[in-house]
C-alpha cells in the first residue's frame, strides 16, 4: 500500500447508510500495518460514576479525541468514543504527534478531572503480529458526518494490553496541557421519551460462534428500529436548550487557569444570546438556532461496532423486553456476553470547533453509568470474549 493511500485510509473507504451495515464483513477494511491506535480509559471509572461524575468521566473520554484531532489537524481519522475512555486510529504521519497529545491530556485529565486517564499507543504491526486484525468500516451517518466501525479483535487486544501496562505513553509534565478547543458538555441531561435510556454491550464468545453473533447484532438493531428513529435518545428537533453547573464547570476547565472566569462567562453569554435567538426565531449570520439543534440531532453518535455492539437507546418497556430476552438467549447458547445498564436520561458530550460548520459530532451514553457499568456487567462474565470479525 503506497504511503499516500495508507494516509488517506479512512476518506478513502466506501461508506454505508443503513446501521445493519455493521453485521457486513464486506463493509469493512484491513486498517494498514504502518498505523497505530491510540487508547485510553478512566482508572477506576465505576467508582468515578458511584460518586456521581458522570459529566466528568465523559468529558475525559472525549478529551482523548479531541486532543488527538486537534494535534494531527485532521477530523477524518478513525475514532470510537466508549463512556469512560476512547480509541483513535492515527496514520504513520501522526504517531508522534498523538503520542505528545495522550500524554498531555493525561495530565489535564489528572489535575483538572481529578482522574487518572490511562494511554497507550500501540503499533497496528504488533496487532496484526499478535494474530488479531483492526478492521475498519465508514458509517455515514448523513453527508458531513462519518463515523469509524472496528471489528477484527485489534482494539480489544490493544486495550487489553494498556491495561497490562503495555505500549504505555507516560503523562506528560505538571502543567501540559492539550488543545481540547472545540470540546463542550452544554447539554442538560436528556430525559427518556419512552421508556428506558438502555447502554447495552454485547461481545461475542469463540470464534466459531461469529456467524451466530452477526445474526444476534442484526436481531438486536432490527428490534431498535422499531422504535422511533431507531431508538435515538434525542429527539429529530434536537435536544432542549440547557446549560447545566457540571457542563459549564467541566468545559470551563480546557481553558488556562487565569482565563476560567472568562471562559465561564463566555460560554454562558453565548448560551443566553442562542437561546435568545431561538425563542425570538432569529438567525446571526449564517448561524440558524434552530438548523444547529437539528444538526445536533441527527450528527449524535449513540449506535457503535467496536469488536461488539455498542448502543445507548431509548426503549419503551416491551421492546427491551424483547431485546434483553434476545441477548440472555444468546448468552445461554455462548454466542455473546452482554452487559446492560439502565436508566432515565442520557448524556451529551461534544466536538464542536465552530457551530457554523455543520461536521460538529456529540457523543451518546448514559446519564447515570451507561457504558462504564454495561463494561462492568459485562466483565462478571466468567467466559472471556473473542472480538467479532463480521
């Protein structure tokens, strides 16, 4: 593979539109041998989520995206944000660049979040040496956003040896910081409309068992559907205008110490003049309100394949009946492992280096746990998970 196209893997890649996809192995890519993954999670992030800091442990697994973004000056690089942490696939171009980007953001993490944030950065040649693949699929959620889809075994692999304490990327000097610019959390929590705001994590068990996994993935995906737009936690006209105390805090943090007083005030000045806008029907330049909130909607991230399902949904009683019903089935029948969390409201956390663009992403999970307690379900599993391969 030439240098150029390695570079260009992902905006390259053939996109697909209809979330099934995901259950295609045709969809996917071999992710080039001269790539690395950069991965991260929250040491102890159940205990983080008991203590009542959702808001922070999303904003730190979040931060790890951004940061990385924003040090390669790329938005098109394969990335999956999993709750308490995230992955981002970066080209041979960017190692070193994301290397310095993991290790400050492990120290913003640790004096501003007060958490500790783990990294690695694990060359995808000693994946593929390990006997696993990192295969990557293009989920085009509308015409200005993607999202990355991994299936192989390999970011599994790789966050099991961060874990270990391999491939670690140190924190970088007291005082580092990353360029988080573009990283908010202004969103009040969003209440379920029908029922349950369900995180579910469903892995598969052998490698003899993928095929009956890729049918549990697309039972699963076709009973979400049934539910309205397929189980989105946020409404087609966006979520409500809200500025919580914990987002404007958590946000206030990314700016330098002497400018948080500033930074407090201008977010909360451009709230108010949005939501002044927005109840008069008022646009400010090219910048529409009530488009932006659309945008929010319909650009949120709340359905994954990362080696597993992933989903953050909003169900009425009866479907996740059904849906849970399905997954013990298949649990029973050593097709998968499966962790499920609920609760009444969902979170928001967001990459947006301009509202006047209309590429800005937000992340999905839940408001009380989501996929950290799903995870840790999920892990009291006795059989170890085999990543899917679709």
């Amino acid at each position: 593979m030439s240098q150029l196209s390695s570079e260009t893997f992902f905006s390259a890649l053939p996109v697909f539109v209809e979330f099934e996809g995901v259950a295609d192995s045709q969809n996917y890519r071999a992710l080039p041998a001269d790539w690395a993954l950069a991965t991260a999670d929250i040491v102890d992030s159940t205990g983080a989520i008991e203590a009542g800091r959702y808001k922070a442990v999303n904003m730190a697994g979040a931060s790890v995206i951004s940061a990385i973004l924003n040090a390669l000056g790329k938005n098109d690089l394969p990335f999956v944000f999993g709750g308490d942490g995230a992955l981002v696939a970066v080209p041979p171009s960017g190692v070193e660049k994301a290397r310095d980007a993991l290790s400050a953001v492990q120290n913003w993490v640790g004096e501003e979040l007060q958490l500790t944030l783990r990294a690695a950065l694990v060359p995808v040649a000693d994946v593929i040496a390990a006997g696993r693949e990192v295969r990557v699929a293009r989920f085009q959620v509308n015409p200005d956003i993607s999202y990355a889809m991994f299936a192989g075994g390999g970011s599994s692999w790789a966050e099991a040896r961060m874990k270990e304490g391999l491939f670690a990327v140190p924190p970088a000097p007291p005082g580092a910081r990353p360029d988080l610019t573009g990283l908010s959390c202004r969103w009040n929590p969003i209440q379920s409309r029908h029922g349950d705001i369900v995180s579910i994590i469903a892995m598969p068990v052998g490698s003899e068992n993928i095929a009956a996994f890729q049918a549990l993935v697309s039972t699963i995906v076709a009973l979400a559907a049934g539910e309205e737009r397929d189980g989105h936690p946020v409404a087609a006209e966006g979520p409500q205008m809200g500025l919580s105390v914990a987002g404007l805090s958590a946000e206030a943090k990314v700016a330098p110490k002497g400018r948080r007083l500033w930074q407090r005030l201008f977010i909360l000045g451009q709230y108010l003049l949005i939501v002044c806008l927005y109840r008069l029907g008022l646009t400010l330049g090219d910048f529409d309100p009530r488009r932006y909130r659309r945008e929010v909607a319909r650009n949120s991230d709340f359905r994954k394949f990362d080696d597993g399902l992933k989903m953050t949904i909003d169900v009425d009683p009866e479907r996740l009946r059904q849906i849970e019903a399905r997954l013990e089935e298949a649990a029973k029948a050593g097709v998968c492992r499966y962790g499920l969390h609920r609760q009444d409201s969902a979170l928001m956390t967001c990459i947006v280096p301009t509202p006047l663009s209309h590429d800005h992403i937000h992340f999905i999970d839940g408001a009380a746990g989501g996929y950290a307690v799903a995870a840790s379900r999920l892990k009291m599993a006795a059989t170890p998970a085999v990543a899917a391969t679709p």
